[in-house]
C-alpha cells in the first residue's frame, strides 16, 4: 500500500496530516511518500494508491498550484482512471477555475472543476458541520476558512446543518469518480470512522479495521446526535 502525500511543508495547517497518520496506523504495512513543492511528484511515474493534499496557506495555495501545473494533464487523466485523492480544506480551491482575493488579485489554478473561490480575508467563516455522504452515511466536522466556493459542480456530501460549498448550496465538496475534496479540516478520518471504512474498502482492503475503533465509533455517534440537536450552536467566532 502506497500513500502520497503532497506537499507537507506547507499543507499542514488544522491538524490535517493526522488523517494520513490515522491510515498509516490502521494499515499497518504503508510506504508514505512525502512530495515535496521541488519534487516530481510520485504519481507521475509510479502508482499510488491514495493521494492527499491538506489544508494550506494562501501563499501555499499558489506554490502549489505552481508545483502541479506542469501535472495538470496527467491529474485529469488519473481521475478518469478513478485514482483515489482525498483533499481536505482550502487545498481543495486549488482544483478550481481561480480563487479571488479581497484585495482584488486573482490566482488562476488548475481548472480540474468549473469552480471559483471568493475570500473575504477579515471573515473568517468557522462551524461544526453535519451532513451526509451518498445519502446514508453521517459525516461530522469542522470548517474554518476565509472564502467560499461558486460553480457547479458534484458534490461529495449533502449538508443537513452547517454550510455547503458556500451559504446557498447544500452541496458541499468537490467529487469527481474517486476523487474526495471538502473543505473539511483537522482529523476527518478520526471523526468519521464508517468513511475511513468506505475508503479504505476503496483502496483494497476487503476487511478494513480502525485503530482505537470503539472509542472512535462511541465519539462518531456522539457528534453526530450533538451537531444534529438543535439546540447546538453550528456556526461559532
């Protein structure tokens, strides 16, 4: 089992590396590749079985649109062949048209989704979030971030409280065949152990286990029951 992990020198923020280390600690037997911005990336040449870009600064968010450019006809080519990414928080704009910046600069990235991410850089936009992923699994996080996403594009959850790809759309990710982008951040995996299941299912374990399982799935539920009350706060500053 091969995990490439881009970029790790600047996409480290949230605690979002933890997903990557969560697998490694379910898997087992795992070779994980750390690419760095100056480095062809492994996924080039060489087959991987998951790729994953985590959350970024927005000085990040364009060296690494720079790194991957050159790249950016083999990344369309290895998600039509339904190659497994899972991108989690602002790395997901990068895969987009463009992102805007309030101060009225605009940073071209790499078109992979008809996509455009608006920031608003004094509002920060932090809540819990509660949804669902193919309309039967709960998925519980956190979001924390400058800007929002408009186009249209599928989804990869559907949000029952919180806020989607941005306040007016229920849809909240990117999803194209196997590839996962939300603007979920911290450890995802930890907080969702039936989705850690599903992907790793997805990578080729037939009978997947879960480090810490029990307390994992007692904490799941808990979430879920919590962010799903009503009386529960989603939105905080």
């Amino acid at each position: 089992m091969r995990i490439e992990i881009l970029f790790p020198e600047v996409a480290n923020l949230y605690g979002d590396l933890m997903n990557m280390d969560y697998l490694r600690r379910c898997l087992g037997s795992v070779e994980v590749i750390r690419t760095s911005l100056h480095s062809e990336p492994a996924f080039v040449s060489e087959q991987v079985d998951l790729i994953y870009m985590g959350s970024v600064t927005e000085e990040g968010q364009r060296l690494a649109v720079e790194a991957l450019m050159p790249y950016r006809d083999k990344l369309v080519d290895l998600i039509e062949e339904g190659q497994i990414f899972l991108i989690t928080g602002n790395a997901l704009e990068i895969f987009g048209k463009h992102i805007s910046r309030d101060d009225g600069t605009e940073l071209p990235c790499l078109g992979l989704f008809p996509t455009v991410a608006k920031h608003t850089m004094m509002k920060r936009y932090n809540a819990l979030y509660l949804g669902k992923f193919e309309n039967s699994m709960d998925i519980v996080g956190f979001k924390s971030q400058f800007g929002h996403s408009f186009g249209e594009a599928e989804p990869l959850f559907t949000t029952f409280r919180g806020c989607g790809l941005n306040p007016e759309t229920p849809g909240e990710g990117l999803r194209r065949r196997n590839f996962f982008a939300t603007y979920l951040t911290g450890p995802l995996l930890v907080l969702n152990p039936p989705f850690t299941k599903y992907l790793l299912r997805l990578m080729g374990v037939s009978e997947p286990t879960l480090c810490f399982e029990d307390a994992a799935m007692d904490l799941y539920r808990d979430r879920v029951r919590e962010f799903g009350d009503p009386g529960t706060g989603i939105e905080y500053h």
